[in-house]
C-alpha cells in the first residue's frame, strides 16, 4: 500500500505515525501530516538512492533503504487520527517523539525542549528557580541534543550553528541550557567556519555555520547557571536565540 484514497483523507484528517524497522520491530521515525504524507518517506528515499552517494543519505533513509535492501516493506502505523488541527497534531508528535528513543528524527518535537519528558523533580526545580534576566548582550542556545549525543556541556554549546558571525560577534558571553534552566556560561574568545579541523566532533565540513572557542565565564557563572529560561516565542524553532540586557529572556528582533 503506497496511498490513500481521497475518501480516506477526508475521513483521517490530521494524523500522527511511526514508521517500523520489520527487521527489528523498533520504531525508527515519528511524524505527522495529512493525506498521503505517511508513505511519503519510503519513496523520498527511493528517489534519493538514484541521485546521492549514501555517505549524504541521513539516517532515516539510509534505514528504509536497508530495510528495502532485504526484501522488506516499512510497517506504517497510524497512532493517531482525526486530530483537529496542526498544532494538536504537533502537540502529540512531540509527546510521541519522547516516548522513543533512538529515533532518525533530525529534530526533536515541537516544544520538547521546554515542555517534553523530564523527571518530576527536573520540573519542580525548574519551576523554582529564578528567571534568567539578561545583564549584556548574549546567546541562549539550547544544548539537550547534543547532550544527549554524549557530548561535554562545553562542546554542545560551543558549536556549530547557523548563525551569522557579525551578530555573534557582537555577544561575549553565551549561555547554554537544557530543558528549563541554564546549565553553563562561557566568554568566546573566536569564532571559527564550521569544519572538522576546528571542531573535531563534527561529522563533515559545514561551511555555513560557525562556533567558538573559549573558556568558562567565571565572573557571572553564578548570576546565570540555574536560572529558569523563559518560553520560546510561538513559531520559533531554531537551537539559539539573543537576549538583550534587562529582558526577561524575551528575544531581540534577530531570534532565531
């Protein structure tokens, strides 16, 4: 089964869905969408099998097309249907995402840095700290996935990241932080072209994105680590965002 018919579209409406590895039965990719949206991934992947070295392939493609290598077919699950809207449809991808570890999606669920899975006492001291409040020019950027790929703190928030380096240089100090709270401050003392040679961690050369070098800000650590980050404004979705000084967390004009 490749496609729904129309009759069926109109009666599913939004819809949230795994897609499964039949070799293992391991769910490997969360999504949502409407219409034919569920099958469209098996044949992306075909389509870019034809025209890509399989170094370029992201990892969800590269799976369905070793599952499709042996002979096998994706098992397509509908977890969820008849969603009134797009944002309740995100609402549940993300509380789906979380439930899954170890999936090929290339970003986490819509809200799940601030809101997503965390221990009940991650929130209730979350909730109980301070709001973080901007005394200079700085970058918040969230540092959970990296985290959660094994890196240092250091290393998650120093890079790389699409941001223009006329701006970030206008900002000497960068925070990181995790879920809801600041989790480290650093002082850049560069920013480099994101490459393996100046950031060993990073699988291929990203020409287009920077990072820095630089050391722990010991003269305001204690005014910002632990402090409670606010939400994100709706719509935005990128890892880092500017704060000007006396704002709330509230983003400048450049948020990401």
């Amino acid at each position: 089964m490749e496609t729904f018919s129309p009759e069926i579209h109109d009666k599913i409406g939004y819809y949230v869905y795994r897609l499964i590895d039949p070799r293992n039965g391991q769910t490997f990719y969360v999504g949502k969408g409407r219409g034919n949206r569920i099958f469209q991934h098996v044949q992306g992947a075909l389509k870019q099998e034809e025209v890509s070295d399989e170094d370029e392939m992201d990892l969800k493609n590269t799976t369905i097309l070793g599952i499709k290598h042996v002979g096998l077919s994706v098992i397509h699950v509908i977890h969820r249907h008849g969603i009134k809207s797009d944002e309740i449809a995100h609402e549940v991808e993300a509380a789906l995402i979380d439930a899954y570890p170890g999936l090929t999606n290339i970003s986490g669920g819509h809200g799940s840095t601030e809101r997503g899975c965390r221990h009940v006492e991650q929130i209730k001291s979350a909730y109980a700290a301070e709001p973080l409040v901007a005394k200079e020019p700085l970058i918040l950027i969230c540092v959970s996935r990296s985290l959660a790929e094994g890196r240092e703190t250091y290393d998650a928030v120093r890079g790389i990241w699409k941001m223009a380096r006329k701006e970030a240089e206008k900002r000497a100090l960068v925070l990181a932080y995790d879920g809801l709270l600041v989790i480290g401050a650093y002082r850049p003392e560069k920013w480099l072209v994101g490459t393996k040679s100046n950031f060993p961690f990073v699988k291929e050369d990203h020409p287009d994105r920077i990072g820095f070098v630089g050391a722990p800000a010991k003269d305001v650590w204690a005014d910002y680590v632990g402090k409670r980050v606010p939400a994100r404004h709706k719509g935005a979705i990128g890892p880092f965002r500017y704060l000007a000084p006396g704002r709330s967390g509230e983003p400048e004009d450049l948020d990401s």
